[in-house]
C-alpha cells in the first residue's frame, strides 16, 4: 500500500523531470542554434555530442516516437524512419528481433560478394552456424590468455621506447590493434591495407547513411581487395601450414574436422566481416 | 580524450590512476567518457510491418 502511495509520487516527480528536461533542453537548442546561425557554425552545433544529447532530451521529454515519413537513411531499405528515445521502448525494439530486424545484411552480402555475416543475420540456423564456430575460433579466455598480455607488452615497449613524448595515434593506438589482426586474427596482411580496408569497409557499413554513391564505390573496390587479400592468404597458409594460435589457424582445424561454416569461403567471409566491424578503432582513411 | 580534456577533475584522477597502474579505475573513467560521446550513438532496425 505504501509502495504503492509511493509510486504515485516517484511517477509524478520523473514526468515533471522529463519535462523540466526537455524544456531546458528547448533553450539550449534555440538559444545556442541561433548563436551559431550567426556565427555560421550551425551545422558544427548540431554534430556535437553535447547537442545531439539535447535534442534527445527534448525528444524523451515532447515526442518519445518521433516518426518521419521519408527516407532519411538512404543505405538501408525503408520507407521512412521513427526515433524511438525512451530507455523502455529502445529494448523493447531490441528485444522484438522478428518485428524489428538487423540492417546490415545487404551491404555485407555486397563486401562479401554473396553471403551474409552473422552480424547481419536473424535468429536461425545461419546464424547459430557461424557464431557457434567463430566462437570455438576466438575463444572467451583469449581475452586474458592472448589478447591483453600482447596489447599490455606492446604498448609498454612502445611507450618505454618513446622517449617522453608520442604521438599516440600512429604510434600506440594504431599499432596495437593492427598487431592484433596480424598476430590474434592471423591475417594482418600490410598495416597501409589493412588499415585501409578495415576502416572504410565500417564505414561503409555502420556510418554512410546517405549512400554516398562515389564514396560507396571505393569501398566496395577496397572490400574486392580484402577479399582476394585473404582468399591468397587462406590458400598460402594451407599450402604451409603453421603452429600459431590463431583465428586463422583454429578456422582450418574446424574445416579439418568437416565443422559446418568453415569451408574457405565461409572462413573468408567471416574474417572479412570480424575485420570490418573491429575497426572502429583506426581513423577514417584519407580517401573518405 | 576529447571528454576528458573537456573535464580537467575527471582527466585527473584518470591520470592518477593511469601512474598507480589501477587499470579497473582508468577503465571506468573510460567508459564514462564514452557515454558522454558515444561512438555510434544511434541503434537502426527495420521494421518488418508497419507498428
């Protein structure tokens, strides 16, 4: 009974909040979009963080739906666009898979040239495949066993060796990770490509949302690239074989033993889509 | 980075926790820099049918 006398307060005072928010929120918006009208920096106001945390707030607080009846996400097939803004609704989508599916298959049957990656699959038998055996490839325990022992030396010695002053993008964060690829995954191939490949074939996926028709074309060149890269070295690591623990390695030992997934195309696609969603770590390329 | 240069107390401690070593406490810093600047800060889905 008290809880329930209680609720009625605590569900007053968070839409009085809500709102109290979102009003807030309005005269930030109004107060400093109109300075940087003037200024005419109003398309850096509305990219920054701090703004876009803003409009959200007033969203939550005004219209926690919002939908738009036309096609602003022109890489993805759709008719138009809701913002869903509120914490319970957001899982909820989340949660619905079969009302509300993954985006990312038709671009990454275009990197791979044919299949699907697991990250833009459904629930079903394609999905359970190959996440059941990349999972049995990259183990939970490489982690501590593999991972952040490698990642720890590395940038000790990088740091140790620096004299006092790095530059820490090139140096340290772009190192580590491509070390990663080469040593971890097994296929790093050269740091310039794989650099290259991997950090425009994420964009590609995850942040052209305007299908940039130019753009879109270098990637789907350098994702050609990726392929043939990693078809000639799946090949050359059959053909000479190594004792390394690594993905690649683990890959051949479940094709080994007739594991479904793991023809070479499989493992292919798979590396090709692990290596393009892993790299959000390096910088947008130059070309882009 | 850019939260926490934006956040002279915050990148302090993080920094202090950087020279003890204390990697759980600079994670922590870490992760909640990135929810002031998340890297992807929108989730997309396509609905199947209309809702």
């Amino acid at each position: 009974m008290i809880t329930a006398i209680l609720n009625v307060f605590i569900t007053i005072y968070q839409r009085l909040a809500l709102w109290g928010e979102a009003l807030v929120s309005l005269g930030y918006l109004l107060f400093g979009g109109a300075r940087a009208l003037a200024a005419g920096g109003v398309g850096d106001f509305f990219l920054k963080a701090g703004t876009q945390r803003r409009a959200f707030a007033l969203l939550r607080g005004l219209w926690p739906n919002l939908s738009i009846s036309r096609v602003v996400m022109k890489c993805y097939d759709n008719t138009g666009t809701a913002v869903v803004t509120r914490r319970a609704d957001v899982v909820d989508v989340l949660n619905r898979n079969a009302d509300f599916e993954v985006v990312y298959g038709t671009r990454m049957r275009q990197l791979t040239e044919g299949d699907n990656f697991f990250l833009g699959m459904q629930p079903g038998w394609d999905y359970t495949r190959d996440t059941s055996a990349m999972r049995l490839a990259a183990r939970m325990t490489d982690v501590a066993d593999i991972v952040q022992p490698r990642a720890t030396a590395l940038a000790d010695r990088i740091v140790a060796d620096s004299g006092g002053t790095i530059d820490i993008v090139p140096a340290l964060t772009l190192e580590v990770p491509w070390d990663m690829t080469d040593t971890y995954f097994g296929c790093g191939g050269t740091r310039e490509h794989m650099q290259q490949w991997t950090t425009t074939l994420f964009w590609y996926l995850f942040q052209d949302l305007g299908a940039d028709a130019e753009k879109g074309a270098i990637a789907l060149g350098q994702a050609a690239e990726l392929r043939d890269y990693l078809d000639a070295h799946i090949a050359a690591r059959k053909a000479s074989p190594t004792d390394a623990p690594d993905i690649l390695n683990r890959c051949l030992a479940l094709q080994s033993s007739d594991t479904p997934g793991m023809s070479d195309l499989g493992i292919r696609n798979n590396l090709l889509g692990l290596l393009s969603v892993r790299s959000r770590r390096f910088p947008r390329p130059a070309a882009l | 980075m850019d939260e926490l240069l934006n956040r002279p107390d915050a990148l302090a401690t993080a920094q202090k926790a950087a020279r003890a070593d204390d990697d759980a406490l600079l994670a922590q810093h870490c992760w909640e820099a990135l929810r002031f600047n998340p890297f992807n800060p929108v989730l997309y889905r396509r609905a199947t049918h209309d809702t």
